[in-house]
C-alpha cells in the first residue's frame, strides 16, 4: 500500500521533470524566433520564471529529504528535444511550437493544482502557496500565450506568402 506521502513525493518529481522538458523545449524553440521578437520576448521570460518554478520544486523535495529523479529528468530531457526537433522539421514550426506551448501552460496549470491536492491529503502544505504561485505564472503565461496567436500567425502568413522564410 502506498501512502499519500509518496505519492507527494512522486508528484514533486514528476512536476519538476514536466518542467525540465518545457524549459529545454522553451530554449530550442527561443533561437529559432528572430522573426518573431514578441514571442521570443515571452519564451525568454517564461524560461526565467521556469527556472524559478524548478527551484520551488526543488525546495520541497529537500524539504521532503528527496532530491530530484536524475532518470526521469534524462528521459523528459530527451523527449523535450525530440519533440522541439520534430517540430522543427516541418513548415510551420513556429505556429506548431506556439500551439503545443499555449496547451502546454494548460497541462502545468492542472498538474500543479493536482499538486497542491495531493499535498494537503499527505498533510505536506509547506509549499503549496509556492504552487499556487506557479499556477498564477503559467495562467499569465497562457493569456500572454493566447494573445500571440494571432499576430505571430499573421506574420507567418505575411512571410510565407511574400517568399520569406517564415520559420527561422
């Protein structure tokens, strides 16, 4: 039988390799926008407040006396790069990229209030008003996210259209 405790603990890591996927992704997709300077503008700063979100992780689980999954944080690592890669070889990267971040916000958003559930059944609420902070980052992040839509999607088709390279 496994205690609320431990799955705590694995939420933590789990929570802390999504995050370590999205910021690699986040870095591939930032050198590939010269074009789109608002979106590389937002990628850059969603990547400091990432790092910031990693670091609150990282607090609990010393807190919990754990240290992050160095396997599971290879594994996500790996998929981040697979999954910006793919993205990559296809036209229309840059709005494929912006899509799967603007869902991306959405997944962070439900596995941090998932997050802060499973703390409170365990009795481990240390942390979950850092949580919720990172709910409220990823919340801005996808309203900021939503609002790029259709500008950077416009320019993609102003680039495209007058024999541009749209995706750089």
């Amino acid at each position: 039988m496994t205690d609320a405790r431990s799955i705590y603990i694995s939420a933590l890591r789990n929570t802390h390799a999504m995050e370590q996927q999205g910021l690699q992704q986040m870095e591939i997709q930032v050198s590939r926008l010269e074009k789109y300077p608002e979106y590389s503008a937002l990628l850059q700063k969603h990547i400091e407040t990432t790092r910031q979100q990693i670091q609150r992780i990282e607090q609990a689980l010393q807190s919990a006396g754990e240290s992050p999954p160095a396997v599971k944080e290879a594994v996500t690592s790996a998929a981040g790069s697979v999954g910006a890669t793919v993205h990559g070889m296809f036209q229309d990267e840059t709005l494929k990229n912006l899509y799967a971040g603007y869902a991306y916000q959405y997944e962070q958003i439900a596995a941090y209030r998932s997050l802060i559930a499973i703390a409170e059944s365990s009795g481990e609420t240390g942390h979950v008003a850092a949580f919720r902070q990172s709910i409220q980052e990823e919340e801005q992040a996808a309203q900021q996210s939503a609002d790029l839509i259709e500008p950077v999607t416009r320019k993609y088709v102003e680039l495209t259209t007058s024999g541009e390279e749209a995706d750089s």
